[in-house]
C-alpha cells in the first residue's frame, strides 16, 4: 500500500493581503484573526450580485474548502487595517 503525503501551508499575514488563486491548486484554507482587524472576500458573482466581504472575528477561527475536488480560486484575505491573521492551507 502506498502512502500518499499531505502538505500544509502556514504564514501569519499582518497588515497586508493575500490572494489565493486556482494555480496554487488550493482547497482548503483556514483563518484565524488573531488580532486587529481582517477580512475575507470571494471572488463568485451570482448574476447581478458580486461577492461583499465577510469580517474576521479574533480567536474565531474560519475554514473554506473545495467539496469537488477543484481548487479554490480568487479568495482574498484583507488585514490592511492593522490585523494579524494566521492562515494554514492544503492542497
């Protein structure tokens, strides 16, 4: 039987952003504002209506992921406003 082996991905990003793209083969992401101030947005419109930014609370960790086995693509985490946030990621 042959093991297959998992790689994680860990930063701490303050007062900056970082955009996930498809070519980064990510699916799943976890958040944790761990101070300040920080937020994340989608880049899916649904007719008319464009993705809106969801705001990070501290110490209330968040996780996105892909169900279909594709990657995630256009997520935007936003801490410009003087947050830290960690972020551990999968591919």
């Amino acid at each position: 039987m042959a093991f297959r082996n998992q790689q994680i991905y860990t930063t701490v990003l303050t007062n900056s952003t970082f955009t996930f793209t498809a070519d980064m083969s990510i699916q799943t992401i976890s958040l944790n504002l761990a101070s300040g101030v920080g937020q994340f947005s989608g880049s899916l419109s649904i007719g008319l209506l464009n993705s809106t930014p969801i705001t990070l609370s501290v110490n209330q960790p968040v996780t996105i992921s892909s169900d279909s086995g594709y990657p995630l693509d256009g997520i935007v985490i936003d801490c410009t406003g003087g947050g830290v946030i960690n972020i551990m990621a999968r591919q």
